[in-house]
C-alpha cells in the first residue's frame, strides 16, 4: 500500500515511495538512465547493504528450495503511482492523465500486463468533496488501461490522512466504527466494480495500515477484521470483480486463515522486508490460501532497505529507494519473489515502486536522505522528466526481461 512517515509498514513500504508529487523540487540532482556501470555503494550505506544482500542471499535459498507448482501462466504487473488516490486534488491537474497514459505507455513497453491502482477510500463516496471529478478520472483510467489490454487490479485503501503522500486529499475517519467503515467500505467497492470493472478489488491489504490511519484498532486484530470483510463482502455485487482480502508478510498468518472464511475469492499478499522469518511466513500465507482452495495475489512487492524490521515497525530506515546504487538489490529481490510467485502458482504480481523503472538518481555526496521531503525534491522533477522522455532504468529492463524469461 504505501508507507507511513513514522516508519510503520502502513501501506506496506509501498507507500508513495518514489512518488510523492504532492512534493515539489527545482533541484535535479543528477540522474541515471541505467546505461552506465555498477553505481558504486557510498561508504554510509555499505553496511546496510551488505545486510540486505545476505538476506536477499537467504531468501534465494529458500525460494530454491520450493518445489515447482503446477499453474496458469503469470502475469506481471507494476503499479500506476501516478494516478494513486492519495495524490488527493492534483489527480484533476491538466497534466494528470496525460502522465498517467506515459506511464501506462512505459510499463507496456517494459512488458508488463497488467497495473495496480490506488483507488483510495473515501474518495469515491458522495459525502467526499469532488467525489464525482475523483470517480470521472478513475474511469478513465481504467478506459486507458482497458486500451492497453491490461489487467486492472485495485486496492481500496484508505488515504494516508496527515502524511507527505496524502497532503491534497483532505478527507477524515472521524467518527467511524467497525460497522460504519465496512458499509462505507463497500459502498465505495461497489462503484468501483460498477464504474471501473476491474479484475482484482482488495478490499483489505495490509490492517495493520487500515487499523492506523482509519484509527479502528480492531482492524489489526484477525476475528474482528475478518468480520470486517465479511460483512462488505456480503454487501458488494461483485459481478465478474474478483474480491480478495489479505496482510503483508510481517503480519500473523492468522489474518489470511481468518479472511479464506470470509467469501472474498482470493488471498492478497504483500512482500516488502527480506528478514528470513518473513520471507518464511510470506511461504505460509500462500501455503494457508491452497488450504483454503483459494488462489494467491501478489498485488504489492518490492526492496524495503531496511536493517531491522519487525512487525511494529523499522528500527532504521533509509529515504534511499531512488539512487542506482541499490539497483542489484532491487533486481535480486525483484528475480527472487518472481521466482517464488512462478513456483507457488501465483496468477498475478505487481511490483510497486514502478517509478524505479522509469527514473533513478546517482548518489552525490551532498545530497541529502535524512528525510521523505529532501529526497523527493531531488527525484520528482527527474521523474516527472524522464516519463515524458520515455526513459526506462536499468532496474526496468531487467524486470522486462524477467517478465519475457518467464512466458
């Protein structure tokens, strides 16, 4: 989903991770279309990441060791961060959905079928402001991704209220219950599987996020949140929408053996930390889904450099996702979860922070990574810059050619 500033996994590290264009900059700092050499690791980094490689060498091994399922091809997808909901009001900008269709153009290019959208909760319901303009771009989004013949999975998650990713989307939770938020909820889903038509709706993705932002604690606790879902699921006409609810890999099992009870037709996943016991509880959450006959839907992945992570959050984080030299993690980690979705018998992964497909900066040693705001005023303009040139990274060919390896 997406990450929140305190260094929770709210939104997983998805988060707007690259993307907080709500953030402007004038400073380029310099850029890397990928064409050049291994970018060096500046020595402040060094230790973090050699502790990422060896666990990304540790999940290698485990995916190895996974034994081959039997399934339907797979189809790779990236999400579409431009037309993410937290973007609030700036989705109405002119420019808007002219870069979303850049971006559409680009992930299509790279080979990637299919793309992830943040139809963020409660944007589409009448008693938000502008909910009619917020539910006439989503349409024609899911027109443009229809013209492209790609899958369209969304994921209902709330805004990130109070955070730099949701700055123009002024929208509240107060006074929501259990109850109220599933109505809600599902009144929002069902515009969603009626106006937009897409393959996958997740309706619950990671509760830890859900239980943060939209300030219901029992939305992190596994009987009351399948309650939760079962209760929207109930109220949705899903039509030929796929409804699937799940939690990141940091979070119990028991949430996804609670949710396979829930009538949704599918386990979401998301995968972002690479400790081994995460990366072993991401194969149980898929083993619990077989259990259950229900397939898997690997909606959101990608490298969260971290040093320690648990399930109450980073003890260290980085804001360094956007320089080239973590482009050999990122393509480690991107060739192992591939890899462990093709053995597992996943029909559908999104990569999330797809703006490393399109831009990426070369570490100066006077730029400055101590916060969100400092290093999205280096990155947005040298992404916003090469979307319109069509560039694609070094971390974006080797997706593509993953994506062509594997079909």
């Amino acid at each position: 989903m997406m990450r929140s500033v305190s260094g929770r996994l709210a939104a997983g590290a998805a988060g707007a991770v690259g993307l907080s264009l709500a953030l402007t900059g004038a400073a380029f700092g310099a850029a890397s279309n990928g064409s050049a050499g291994r970018a060096p690791v500046p020595a402040e980094y060094q230790n973090l990441y050699t502790t990422v490689q060896a666990q990304l060498n540790g999940a290698k091994q485990t995916v190895d060791r996974l034994a081959r399922r039997s399934s339907p091809r797979m189809v790779y997808g990236a999400a579409l961060l431009f037309a993410d909901g937290n973007r609030g009001t700036q989705l109405f900008l002119p420019e808007t959905l002219p870069e979303v269709n850049q971006e559409i153009d680009t992930l299509a290019r790279i080979g990637v079928r299919g793309v992830s959208v943040q139809v963020s909760f409660p944007l589409l319901l009448p008693r938000t402001a502008n909910s009619a303009r917020y539910v006439q771009f989503y349409e024609q989004v899911a027109r443009d991704v229809a013209r492209h013949h790609m899958v369209l999975n969304v994921e209902e998650n709330p805004v990130l209220v109070g955070t730099p990713f949701a700055l123009s989307a002024n929208v509240s939770f107060a006074g929501l219950t259990d109850a109220t938020y599933a109505q809600e909820q599902a009144q929002m889903a069902q515009i969603i599987v009626d106006d937009l038509h897409p393959a996958y709706l997740s309706l619950m993705t990671e509760p830890d996020t859900y239980a943060t932002y939209i300030g219901l604690p029992d939305l992190d606790q596994p009987i009351s949140s399948a309650a939760v879902v079962s209760q929207e699921v109930k109220l949705i006409k899903r039509g030929s929408t796929l409804l699937g609810a799940g939690a990141g890999s940091w979070s119990s099992t028991q949430f996804d053996r609670d949710y396979a009870t829930t009538g949704v037709n599918y386990i979401d996943l998301h995968i972002y930390p690479t400790e081994p016991q995460f990366v072993a509880r991401a194969v149980t959450d898929v083993g619990v889904a077989k259990a259950a006959r229900l397939p898997v839907v690997m909606d959101e992945f990608y490298l969260f450099p971290s040093v320690v992570f648990d399930a109450k959050g980073t003890v260290e984080k980085h804001e360094i996702e956007p320089f080239s030299f973590l482009d050999p993690l990122e393509t480690q980690f991107l060739r192992t979860f591939t890899e462990f979705a093709q053995k597992e018998g996943i029909g559908y992964v999104d990569a999330f922070d797809s703006n490393n497909f399109i831009a990426k900066l070369t570490w100066q040693s006077s730029d400055v990574t101590t916060n969100l705001r400092a290093v999205n005023e280096l990155y947005d303009p040298v992404l916003k810059r090469d979307l319109a040139s069509g560039n694609v990274t070094a971390v974006g060919r080797a997706y593509g050619q993953m994506i062509r390896s594997h079909t």
